[in-house]
C-alpha cells in the first residue's frame, strides 16, 4: 500500500518532482492517497491487464456514453488509446522508472483505482472514463521528460521542472479527490453525478489540463530539444507517444471472402459506378503543395481525429477559398494512415451541383458510393460479408428492385461499420446536393452518427479563412510563374518591385478568397505597361461577382461574331448539358453555329476565349466550370437562364440531326469533310437529348427562331427527314431509364408530332396543330392521349380532350388509374370533359385497385360516377381486401353501394388475413358486416397464423375456435406468431382434446417450451405416445433442457438415449445443459466418441457441452488432433474449449501445423494463439 506517512520518510534526491508534487499537496487531499501498491511497472502491468478485461467487457456489452454536450463516447476507443500508451511505456523499460520509483507509483495505483471502480459501476462512473486516457498519457509522456531532464543542465531545466511539478501536484490532487468522491455516502455521490458541470472533480482536472499546456510550452523553450537528437531512445520514445493513434484491428487483415477478383468488381459496380478516384485526382490535380497544413495541425482538426466520441467536422468558408482542395488534403492523409494500417480507409465523395452530372448532387448516389467505399477493405481486397449478403439477395430476385435506394444504403453502412474499429467519412460540398433533397442526406448521415457504434468523423466547426498563409503562398507562386512564363509584367522596367506590390495588393484583397486571386493575376496578364498593371492595382473589383462580370463583358466585346458565339456555346453546354461530353463531342458542340458549317475550335482557343471561367479536366477529359461560383453567377444572368440556355443547346441539337439529311456543304472541301465528322461527334447526344432541351427551354420554344425552326424539324415526315429517321435511333443503355422509355415511347408510336409533344408536354405543338386542323392517323390519338397521362400535365390533358378526334381509350384508363404519380385530376377531367363516354372496364378497376397509394381514392371516383354499372369482380375484391393503406375504407364502401353484390369468398378472406398492416381490423370488420357468411376454412386459420404481423389468429380463435382442426402446418405458423405461446395456450385449452397425430406433437416438441408441452400431456392424458422423433425434435429445441426433462419425466423407460439424440443434442446452443439431463438418464450406458467431441469443438456455443462430454468420458476417449483443429477453426475462436481441450489432453495433444494455421485465419486468432502459448510455450 503507498501511504502518504511512509512516503514522508523517502530520501528526498534532488530530481525527486513526484515527491515535491507531494510536498504541495493540502493535508485534506493527502489523507486520500491510500492506494495500494508500491512497485511501479507492476502497478501499470496491472492497469494494463486491468485495461484488457476492460476491453472485452466493453465489446461484448457495447458500452458508450453521452458527454453533456450530447457527442456518444465509445468506451471501445478510451480503453484502446490506454492500453496503446502503456505499452509504449512498459517498452521503454526501467530507464525511465530509475527516479522517484515510489512516488511515481503513487499516480499509477490511482488510474488503476478509477479503472476499476468505472468497471464495477459504469453506469456511475462512466464520467470520470474519458480522463483516464489523459491521466496516462501525461504520465508515460513526464517520465520520457523526466529522464531528458537528468541529461541537461539544471539552468536550462528549471521551468521545465517547475512546470512538472506542478503537472503532478494537479494530477495528484484529482485522483485523490476522486477517491474521496468515491467514498462519500451512495446519495450524496449520486447527487453530485447529477452536478458534475460544477464538480470539484471536473476544477481539479481543468487544473491537469492547464498544467499540460505550461509543460508543453517550457519543453519547446528548454535547451533539452537538444537533446533528443543525442539520446535516440527517448526520442523515438516521445515521437510514439506524441504520434497519432492508430485505430487499425489486425482481424481486418484476415478477412476473406472466396469471390474472384471479377465478382468482386460486378458487386462493387452494382453498388455504384461513380468514378470517386477520378473526382479525387482532379482536385488533386491543381493542388498547390506545401497548402492546407494549418488544417491538418489545427488543434480542431487533431481533436477530432484523436476523439473518442462519434463527432461532424463542419468545414465552413467563403466561395472560392478553397474547400475542396482543403477536402482533398484531409482524404490524401487519411489515405495515407490506411497505408500505414494506422486506421481504415477513408470513404469520400465529391458533390457536384451540375446537370451532366446529376448522380454527384443525389443522395441516394452519394450514399451509394460511401458504401462502395467500405464494402472492402481497400483496392482488391475481400469484400465484406454484410455487402456480399446484400448483393446476393438482391441478385436472388434478379435485381428487379435496381440499385440500393438511399434507405437500403443507410442501413448497409451501419451493418458494415459494425465490421471497422472506426470509420471515416468525407463528402465535400455538401451545399451542391439538390436543394429537394440534400435534407435527407443530412438526415441519413445523422441518423449514421447517432445509431453506429463504431466512431465516425465525418458538432467541431473550422473556417478556410484561417488560409491566410496559403493564399500568400499561392499569389506569390502564381506571380512568379506568369512572370516566368512571359505573361505577366513581360516589358515591365520595374519587375520586381512590381512584382513585389502584386503580391501584397492581391494577398490583401482576396480575403480568403483563392478564386479571386487567381482571376485577378489573370487579368493583371492583360496589361502591357506598368503604368496599366499600378492603374488595374488601384482599382481591383471588390468581389467574386464583379470579377464574372468584367470577364463576361470582355466576352461580349469580342469583335468576332464566330468568338463571340464560341465562348456563349461553351458557357451555355457547360450550364445546361444533360450529360458530361469527352472533348471531341464538346468541340463539336461548341462549333456548331446553325446554318452555317462548324470549324475546327480547339482546346487552346476554348480555354482562351472564356477566360479563367472554365477549365479542362485532363483526368476526365471533359471541360467543366472553373468553380460553382461560375455556374451560380451565370444562372442570374438572363441570357444564360435555364430557358435561354436550353433553347440555344435544343436548336444546335436539332442542326447536327438535320445534318443528316442536309449535308454541311462548304467551299473549302477540307472544311466540309472536317464539318461532317464534327456533327457525327455530337449527334448521339443530339439523338437523345434535343427533345428534353427543347421541352426546357420553356416560353423560348413558343415564338421566334426556335419555333420556326422547330416546327419545319418535327413536320417533315418524309421518309429519309431527321424527324423519321430519328425514329429509328437505338439508345445506349447507360441513358437514364426516363429518358429511354419516352424515346422508346415516340419511337413506337410514331412518327407522330402529336405524339412527340404529348411525350414531352409540348402544348403549343397541340394547340398549332388545332388551329390547322386535325388529321390523325390510325391509334395516333389514343397514343396520344396515353402518352400525355404518362408525361404531361394537366393543361396538355385538358387540350388532346377538346379535340373530338381523340377518344378516351381504355389503354390512358389504365396507365391513369395505375400510375403511382397521382393522377386524380386526369380522372375527374375525363369524366368533366366526356362524361358518358367514359368507358370504365374491368382491366381499369383492376388496375386501379392494384395502386396501392392512390387506388382507393380512385374507385371511389369510378363508385360515384358508375354506381352499379361498375364492373366489381372478385378479384378486385381480393386486391382490396389485401391493400394495407386504403383497403379497408373502400371495402366498406363496396359493402355499402353494392350490398349482397358483392361476395366475401374464401379468396377474399384468404387476402385479409395475410395483410400485414391492418389483418384483424379487416377481419373484424368482415366478421361484424357478414357474420357466418363469411367462410373460415382451415387453410385461412393456417394463413392467418402465419401472420406474425398483426394478431388476425387469435381473433378467429375467438370467433369460430371449433371450426379449427390442430394440424403440424397450423402450430408451426402458429409458433412463428410474437405471442405464440399465449396464442398455443389458447389453441390448446379450445381443442386440446382433440387426438394430435405425432407430427403435431414433434412440432410442439421442437418449438415451444416445456410449458405448453405440459399443457398438451394434460389434455391428452394417458394417450400421448412419446416416440424417438419426438425426443429428437425436442434435441433442437432452444428450451431442449426443460422441454427433455418433461419428456423423459413423462416418458419413463420409453425414452431410448440414442447415440443420434446425444449428437443432436449437442448441436444445440445450450448443449451442455441439454447433455447434463441426458447422460444422468443413462448413468455408463453411453459411450462418448470422438465424432462427438468433434461436434462439441464445432459447436459456437461449445464450451459448456465439450466440459460435459470429458467430464463424462474422461477414460473413454482420446483427445485427438482433428477435434482439437475443430476447435482453431470455430468461427468465434473457441479459445475457451481450445484451453479445455488442451487441460484435459495433456501431452497426448499435438500441436501441428494445420492447427497452427488455423488459428492463424480464425477470426478471434489472436486470443486461440495466446492460449495455445500459455499452454505449449516454446513448442508451439
């Protein structure tokens, strides 16, 4: 025991600072200090030890707690960080314990004191957890000082000293009036938990932390620095304690899988085919290197990665500061701690608010990609087990739900960071997700945070305004290489004091601002004179959006019309483009200039004539926007509104079709033949997408050019025009399924103008063509109509039904009383518009009364306005009776309107008892309206037994209990029911006389206790033959002990101990117990084998079954070499058999090779080695 009295007596040496610290300790506070111990790398071997028992009490209960400020701390993580820090310390050795052992010892037995009383009572203590971590770094990290402080001079040392002695008087002042919490009275202690914000605990441990920022300071100043490149040990040392925490788990490394590298890549693939690495590499791209570490030292930041509570970093600043390539520094370092096996590897994407690439702003594609992240464990890595079970499922129903929806993704992340000590995740740009939706991403990664209990970085707050050193940085590095590459200050007389003034003056006026730097410089590159470049200086506009304004009026100025419409071309293809184009397609988009011949614009003259607006994107080979900022500017100017744009973009589309029946004809044949591959570039785009820009471009496509020229495109019906052969175009099957099925839909019903615009809501086409008069084709009016209840609106619907031409066609009733897009306004049109002429069929009922959402308000329509010339057929009853939204109001309705006319058959009822929402309510509600004539068959007592959703069995139990007959098909689903046993009590006690055959009784046997097994002896009396598949079923049953102590209670000498029923029994997860009844049964008349054994070893619930069977076969069997490779190759490690075997086994048991191995590769490895080097040492 350390007790302050004897500690009083030590010698005092002159570095002894435990002792001074002592020495400064108030008399109260050292009454307290009475832990025992007085040796000090025992103490912290026992704290290590005590540590580990810690750990695995924390993993299998799943321990964490709440701060006050909410943020989850999981225990896990606190008790990793302790045990990482005090092996570091017990590697070092005595070299720093050789000072002040005693006193030294004392701050040790304390964390052991607050480890185990946090053990003991978590739920009390869970507070003071979260300083142990602390506590001990400082401890190991002051014994590394103390030792650099014998090396140096005492002059140099002093503050340094000073500042650990006070360190250590703060230390132990806190662990003493720690233990003095502890033992005050059980209410007082609990009184004070409950204030713990103004606690003398948490002042005390304030006092250790502000101790540390003063040691860490005089350590910096001290001349001892200079030691540490002498004594490379300690230095070593000190790097290790102060060098970042690895949360990597060695099981990771021997995760398998068994798929082939290809299956790998089609599950990944399914799960998401963005392309995150190329994102990554363009940010990379332009990274300035030697940027961006203030991030990564900001105390913020380190917190944040050295945390042990599930936290959101939340990256803030202006546009253009820099974000993304701040984002892009901290995936390079948490890629980086991957290949150190420091942690895991960091999941990323980069959003993008950008209509070429829609999937980079969805948060169900965002979310998707973050699961693609950890479903490995990095590039051709296993995959995860939960990813792989997914995948399967999914590929069991032949993938008929698509890809993972944003739910689907939620909940398989949660399942996978269920398998990572902790998990990063990093998405930039979250303000570019779609406004409509970027809610439930935010709501996603919440509920991520809230629910995993592994840790996840993805509130602490930074702001990109602390860039200042960078942006000075990058001005001057900027400057330097335009004036080194001849395009800044080229004539200048004044270079570099002009040079010089450049940097100060752009530094100064960015504010933060990278983006406007680097617009800035660009056009200070215009100036010739330096006399112009001190001019531009003077007047630098203030903002991001003058800076667009002035390059956009430069733009406008061009004196070339050709210039002028290449930079529009490109702006506008870049604002409104539907999908990202490569290079050549871009060129020829930007080239095309309607009614005249397109000419070779290359990437020089595209980057050129729009300024620093854009950029090239070499690892995507695409151009994009030089920032968001560019897009947003733009889309409020009204020339580039989405109107504007579309029409630009619709009208060059519908040039590179026309192109096909009009050959680009010029007077340079080089130009002709240039122009010719130009279009070709572009026209599967223009194929696919002229219709949808058209549609966008809004009031523009109703008057004017496009008008025209549209309306000459979509007239000419000539077999060899655009529009006919368009007709014929073959979409590519990465087109988004939308956009194909209204192609697929023109194509099949046309050609057809009218059918085009009903696809793509193009009123005024309708309306022209009314004005000149109507003359359909065979079916293009019902195609029309039905198209237009698919993909239009309620303007175009009412227009096609003013034309008389157009009939109401059963095919628009269906598609409209089927869409789960609310089409109500269609049905009460048509009846509003035609009336009578409405022909509601029974193909519409049914298919109105399969819309599950807005079905029932839809028969309820047909109800009122067809009373009893509504077709009603069974089946729709069926479908209705099953319809767990609406169902039941509209059953009542039928009942209602239609009385007798409606039949409740055995379907029916069969279709209301397997609803999973509402089945009793429905029953009942049949029961009370029809009474007996409702038929209860006994295949409707089995169908609503197996119902476990809603309690419809019990109910018809109640209602017609003597109709049922107790069937093995019938306790089986009644078994699988939440309230079976209350359910089989009732069964039994209504038809328990009744003579069971002996399946039912094996199906009792196998899934109910003993209980209800009771229960059936008592009805059935004397009648009850036990037969050996009945004991046998009951050897599965998770009640197996009791339900068998029944059986064989009640069974006598009938029951047979069979060596079959002992190898099932030993299957089972309570086979030990199981075991226990049946070998008291049978006394020495069962010989235990090894195939047993073997089983027992298998067995993940084995360890209490293998101490049965040895206990009992002790002398009978031999311990051989397979059971014990059983035993390594148990899933869950099997240490604790593993350690039984080997105990019972002595030296008969070999340790080979392939039992080496094996648990090598087991999961749970580590602890099956360990027991398999306590037991054999060196001849393992």
């Amino acid at each position: 025991m350390i007790l302050m009295q004897s500690a009083m007596v030590l010698r005092v040496e002159s570095r002894d600072l435990w002792h001074q610290a002592l020495a400064n300790l108030d008399p109260d506070d050292k009454s307290y200090l009475d832990f025992d111990g007085h040796d000090q790398l025992d103490i912290v071997e026992q704290v290590l030890s005590l540590t580990d028992v810690a750990q695995k009490h924390c993993e299998a209960k799943a321990w964490s707690f709440k701060r006050k400020s909410g943020e989850r701390v999981i225990v896990r993580d606190v008790l990793a960080k302790v045990a990482r820090w005090i092996k570091h310390f017990v590697a070092v050795g005595d070299a720093v314990v050789q000072y002040d052992p005693a006193h030294a010892a004392l701050p040790w037995a304390g964390v052991r004191f607050i480890l185990q009383i946090c053990i003991d009572d978590f739920k009390t203590y869970d507070f003071l957890l979260e300083k142990i971590p602390v506590i001990v770094h400082q401890l190991c990290r002051s014994a590394l000082m103390e030792e650099l402080l014998a090396h140096t001079p005492r002059a140099a040392a002093s503050e340094l000293e000073r500042a650990l002695v006070k360190l250590h008087s703060a230390t132990i002042m806190y662990l003493a009036r720690t233990k003095a919490y502890w033992e005050q009275s059980t209410r007082k202690r609990i009184l004070r938990s409950l204030t713990l914000s103004t606690s003398d605990l948490e002042i005390s441990f304030d006092k250790i932390t502000d101790a540390q920022a003063d040691v860490q300071t005089c350590f910096q100043i001290a001349s001892v620095q200079a030691q540490l490149t002498k004594l490379d040990n300690l230095r070593v040392a000190l790097d290790e304690f102060d060098g970042p925490f690895s949360r990597w788990d060695d099981k990771l490394n021997k995760i398998t899988d068994g798929l082939d590298r290809s299956k790998r890549a089609d599950i990944l693939k399914w799960l998401s085919g963005e392309p995150y690495l190329k994102y990554h590499k363009a940010q990379r791209e332009t990274f300035l290197e030697g940027t961006g570490q203030w991030l990564l030292s900001h105390p913020t930041f380190k917190r944040c990665k050295e945390e042990s509570a599930s936290s959101i970093l939340w990256l803030h600043g202006i546009l253009g500061s820099g974000k993304s390539k701040l984002t892009s520094l901290v995936v390079e370092d948490g890629i980086e701690a991957f290949r150190r096996q420091q942690a895991p590897q960091p999941a990323y994407f980069y959003c993008s608010r950008n209509p070429a690439e829609p999937e980079r702003s969805d948060p169900a594609c965002i979310m998707a990609s973050i699961v693609r992240h950890l479903s490995s464990l990095g590039p051709g890595k296993p995959l995860l087990q939960p990813t792989i079970s997914t995948y399967q499922s999914h590929e069991d129903e032949g993938f008929a739900a698509g890809s993972l929806g944003l739910k689907d993704s939620r909940d398989l992340l949660l399942q996978l960071l269920e398998k990572f000590p902790t998990a990063t995740i990093i998405i930039d740009a979250l303000d570019e997700c779609r406004t409509d939706t970027r809610r439930q991403l935010l709501d996603c990664l919440e509920y991520i945070l809230l629910e995993s209990t592994t840790l996840v970085y993805p509130g602490l707050e930074l702001s990109s305004r602390l860039n200042s050193k960078d942006i000075t940085y990058f001005v001057k590095s900027e400057t330097d290489q335009l004036i080194a590459r001849g395009q800044l200050l080229r004539s200048s007389t004044s270079r570099i004091e002009l040079s010089a003034k450049i940097v100060e003056d752009v530094t100064d006026g960015a504010q933060g601002m990278f983006r406007w730097a680097s617009l800035q410089l660009q056009l200070l590159c215009d100036q010739v004179s330096d006399a112009a470049v001190r001019e531009r200086l003077g007047r630098l506009p203030p903002t991001l959006e003058a800076l667009y304004q002035e390059l956009l009026d430069k733009i406008r100025a061009y004196t070339a019309d050709a210039d002028r419409q290449y930079a529009r071309n490109t702006l506008v293809w870049l604002l409104c483009g539907r999908r990202r184009l490569s290079s050549n397609e871009f060129f020829a988009a930007v080239s095309i200039i309607p009614d005249h011949p397109p000419s070779a614009v290359t990437k020089g003259q595209i980057l050129q004539l729009c300024y620093n607006l854009i950029t090239f994107d070499s690892t995507q080979d695409s151009f994009r926007f030089a920032h968001l900022s560019v897009r947003e500017f733009l889309e409020n100017d009204y020339n580039f509104n989405q109107m504007a744009t579309n029409s630009i973009v619709a009208d060059c589309c519908r040039w590179a079709l026309m192109s096909w029946t009009k050959p680009v004809i010029s007077d340079n044949s080089d130009t002709t033949t240039f122009a010719v591959a130009r279009l070709e570039d572009i026209q599967r785009y223009a194929n696919t997408y002229w219709a949808e820009h058209y549609q966008a471009a809004g009031e523009h496509r109703k008057q004017g050019y496009l008008y025209e020229r549209m309306q000459d495109f979509l007239s000419d019906t000539a077999t060899d025009s655009a529009f006919v052969l368009w007709h014929q175009f073959k979409t590519s099957s990465d087109v988004d399924i939308c956009t194909q099925r209204k192609i697929r839909n023109c194509q099949t019903h046309g050609p057809s103008k009218l059918v085009v615009a009903s696809t793509y809501n193009l009123i005024e086409i309708v309306e022209a063509e009314k004005q000149h008069g109507i003359s359909l084709k065979e079916n293009e009016g019902r195609n029309c109509l039905t198209s237009a209840v698919e993909y239009g609106d309620i303007k175009l619907w009412s227009s096609l039904l003013d034309i008389e031409e157009i009939s109401v066609s059963e095919d628009a009733l269906i598609v409209a009383a089927g869409d789960l897009e609310d089409r109500r306004d269609f049905m009460n049109l048509i009846f509003e518009k035609r009336g009578e002429q409405v022909q509601i069929t029974e193909k519409v009922v049914q298919k109105a009364a399969k819309n599950f959402r807005y079905g029932g308000d839809i028969i309820t329509l047909f109800l009122q306005k067809r009373g009893e010339r509504l077709p009603i057929t069974e089946q729709v009853v069926q479908v209705v009776a099953e319809n767990g939204i609406w169902g039941l109001k509209v059953m009542a309705l039928l009942l209602e309107l239609r009385g007798e006319q409606i039949r409740i058959t055995e379907q029916v009822v069969l279709c209301a008892a397997k609803n999973r929402s509402d089945a009793r309510e429905r029953m009942a509600f049949l029961l009370e309206k029809r009474g007996e004539q409702v038929p209860i068959t006994q295949q409707i007592f089995e169908k609503a037994a197996w119902n476990r959703f809603d309690c419809v069995f019990p109910l018809l139990l109640e209602e017609r209990g003597e109709q049922v007959q107790i069937t093995s098909i019938l306790v089986q689903a009644v078994s699988s029911e939440f309230q079976a046993r209350q359910t089989m009590t009732s069964l039994l006690e209504k038809k328990g006389y009744q003579i069971l055959n002996e399946e039912v009784i094996q199906v009792i046997a196998r899934r109910f206790d003993e209980g209800i097994l009771a229960l059936h002896f008592e009805k059935q009396g004397e009648q009850v033959r036990i037969t050996e598949e009945v004991v046998l079923a009951a050897a599965w049953n998770h009640h197996g002990p009791e339900v068998m102590a029944l059986l064989l209670k009640k069974g006598g000498d009938q029951v047979q101990i069979s060596e079959e029923l002992l190898e099932v029994a030993i299957e089972n997860y309570r086979g030990g117990e199981l075991l226990a009844v049946l070998l008291e049964r049978v006394g020495d008349q069962v010989q235990i084998t090894n195939k047993m054994l073997k089983a027992a070893a298998s067995n993940v619930y084995g360890y209490m079954t293998m101490a049965v069977l040895l206990k009992k076969g002790v002398d009978q069997v031999q311990i051989t070499n397979e059971v014990v490779h059983a035993a390594a190759k148990r899933w869950n490690g099997g240490a604790d058999t593993m350690a039984l075997l080997l105990e019972k086994g002595g030296d008969q048991v070999q340790i080979t090779d392939d039992i080496i191995r094996a648990a090598r590769l087991n999961y749970c490895g580590a602890e099956l080695r360990a027991v398999l080097i306590e037991k054999r040492g060196h001849r393992v």
